[in-house]
C-alpha cells in the first residue's frame, strides 16, 4: 500500500523528492483505560500501518490528500482551524497546531496519507497519523525533539485539538514499540521498558466487529469524568494523584457512588492484572496470560462498561473453543476489535467457526487480522 499512497502524492502533488514516514497500529494486551489514570498499560505495535508522504512548500499553504477518503482540503498556516466536513483533517492539523503552539514558524506542506488500520476498529489509526504528521514535520524542518516531546505533542492534538480525552499510551506505543516485544509503560512517570514476547505456537488474531462506534467519543469522556470525580473524593482524606495509587479501593466505597466505585474498581484491578500479565509473559505462562485477558475483559464489561454484545459474543465463543488462550477487547470498546490469544494452527478453524454464527446474530461479517508485534515509528523510520 505504501506504494499506492506514493502514487496518490505525485498525482496530487507533482513529482520530486519527498519524505515517506510509515506508522503501525497499536493493540493493548492488557491495561484498558487506565492510562489516563497513571497505570501500567502493555501494548504492542501491529502490522497495519499509516503511510504519509509529505514535503516542505515554498508558500504557507498546507495542501492535504487522503488516499481512504479520495478527498482533497487546502488551507494555510495562518488558518488551522477545527474542521467539521472533513473530520480526517483534524488529526493533521491538530499536530501542526501544536507546533506552532510551541513557537515554530510552520513551513507550508503538501502531504498525502492513507493506510490499512481499519478506521474505528479501536487500532488507533488516528493515533498513528498524529504520529505519522508530527514525525514528518520533524524530519521536514530538522527540529530535534526527544521521543517523549513527540509523544507528548501528538497526544496534545488529540486532547486540545480533536478533543477526546486519551492517555498516552497509543502515541507512545506508536512511536516506540519494537518488534517482538511488548511495551510496558508507567503511565504516570513515563518510564517504560521492552518485554519480550514468548509466543512459541500462539499468535494474536484481532477480530474486528465491524460495529460503528457513533458514541464511542462521548462514552469515553464520561468514563474520564467518571473517575476523576472518585479522585477529587477520594483525595478529601488521602494525598493521591491517580486511582492506580490505590492498592485497595474497597475502603473508600460508602464515599463513592455504586457507578463511580465500579469504575473506579475497574481502574485498579486492571492495574494489577497488568503486572501480573509481566510476570506471565517472564515465566512463559501463556494459559495464566491468557487467563489475564479474560478477567480484564469480564471487568471491562461489567464494572467499566464499555463492552457490546458483539465484543461479548466473540469472547464468550473464544472460551469454548479448543486452543484458545485468552480474549478481551482491545481498545476504548464499544465496538472495535477483539484481541484473541491462540495456537496459530487453530486460526482458520476459528475463523471458519464463528463467522457464520456472528453472521446469523448480528447481521454482518467480521474482518481478522492474525498480527505480529511490530516496531514503532522511531525505529521503522531509521
């Protein structure tokens, strides 16, 4: 594919040299939605990938294509403003915005993107553009930049530009993943270090459930509030920063809403259970990792509730069926993918398997996507 978006930039753009920045997608094995809470999350970057070609203009426009869309938007330095018509800008410009934001006299582009990270499946595609579009115009001006600086900027685009409330954690795992590993990130100090990933036999299968996610962006602001009103509580009696200091939640209970302390609930569970998922993956425990997923999953879908009757459906099928290890959602829910955890001779049994009776249940045909563990930007782009 990334030929056809090179194509797609000289047929807009014209020829000549121009730079190419390839970005992956990311799945999280465990650690769901505790990253803007200061927990441990544990991605890995996949092989879907964003690819964006861009280079400097002599004038201050900024000239846009996007090869999935086939649409085309102009504007200029000078006036990088939210877009409602065309939606897919946004995460462009909100990375440019931040930019000049931090006093860079910004270049006019011309750029040309597209990719195969299925949009709104919960892989991050517009994390990985925001990655894609700040590593472009790094390269393009020459600014040094350490990679938690980059990291931090393309997730500002999202927070204040796009405005949806997310951590960290897909920016980070974009840029910096690396092949065969896991990424385990302490989203509250930004230290982060590799785990290698033990996978013998066993291979990851993302199971996309084609549900379109139209409330996706509201539910997950709700959430954020949700457990920032159980810390502004919580913090009345006791110094913390996040709900992942919190060993127990139990004792603030009486304190919390039902609604409030099952989310809150959630939060340090899950953080537990990702360091328990390191100690598996150290220990080459496959049947206690895969055990892992299924426990983020059930909490996921009964005390944070961002889960679907498709996501349920897939994991509930996955239990029963002969090599599977483990299954949860990936992503912030409410539609999106499945992440799967079996043997990989077991793949195509699986598919042929379920994708009749998810077919009869909701109408529609899942995608997979068997993946591998992938490098991040910085090193795809050596």
């Amino acid at each position: 594919m990334k030929e056809q978006i090179q194509k797609a930039f000289t047929e807009n753009f014209g020829a000549g040299t121009f730079i190419t920045i390839t970005t992956p997608a990311r799945a999280n094995l465990i650690g769901e939605h505790i990253d803007y809470q200061g927990g441990y999350v544990l991605p890995i970057g996949v092989d879907r990938f964003i690819f964006t070609c861009g280079r400097e203009r002599k004038d201050k426009s900024i000239k846009l294509f996007s090869f999935n869309y086939n649409q085309y938007f102009e504007t200029d330095v000078e006036h990088i403003t939210y877009q409602e018509r065309y939606r897919w800008v946004n995460y462009i410009l909100g990375v440019l915005a931040e930019f000049k934001k931090l006093g860079y006299n910004l270049p006019g582009i011309e750029m040309a993107i597209g990719g195969n990270i299925p949009v709104g499946s919960g892989l991050s595609s517009s994390a990985s553009v925001e990655v894609s579009v700040a590593v472009l115009f790094q390269k393009i001006t020459r600014i040094e930049m350490s990679p938690l600086e980059l990291v931090k900027l393309a997730r500002r685009a999202e927070n204040e530009f796009v405005g949806v409330a997310c951590g960290i954690m897909d920016q980070f795992s974009i840029y910096l993943a690396r092949k065969d590993n896991a990424l385990l990130i302490n989203c509250k100090t930004l230290e982060y270090k590799y785990v290698p990933l033990p996978m013998g036999s066993h291979k990851f299968l993302l199971v996309d459930t084609k549900k379109e996610r139209n409330l996706s962006s509201s539910v997950y602001n709700s959430r954020v509030k949700s457990v920032e009103e159980a810390v502004n509580i919580i913090r009345r009696s006791r110094d913390i920063a996040f709900l992942t200091d919190l060993d127990d939640i139990n004792h603030y209970k009486k304190e919390l809403s039902e609604e409030t302390f099952k989310r809150a609930l959630h939060i340090v569970e899950e953080n537990k259970r990702v360091i328990a998922a390191v100690r598996c993956l150290e220990n080459n425990d496959t049947d206690g990792f895969g055990e892992l997923m299924y426990q983020s999953h059930r909490s996921l879908k009964e005390l944070y509730e961002v889960s679907c009757e498709e996501l349920d459906f897939i994991v509930g099928f996955s239990k029963n069926l002969d090599g599977v290890k483990g299954a949860r959602l990936t992503g912030a829910g409410m539609g999106g993918c499945c992440l799967v955890l079996l043997e990989e001779s077991k793949i195509n049994y699986f598919i042929s398997e379920i994708t009749p009776l998810y077919q009869n249940a909701f109408g529609k045909k899942p995608e997979f996507y068997p993946v591998q563990p992938v490098d991040g930007a910085l090193y795809q782009n050596l």
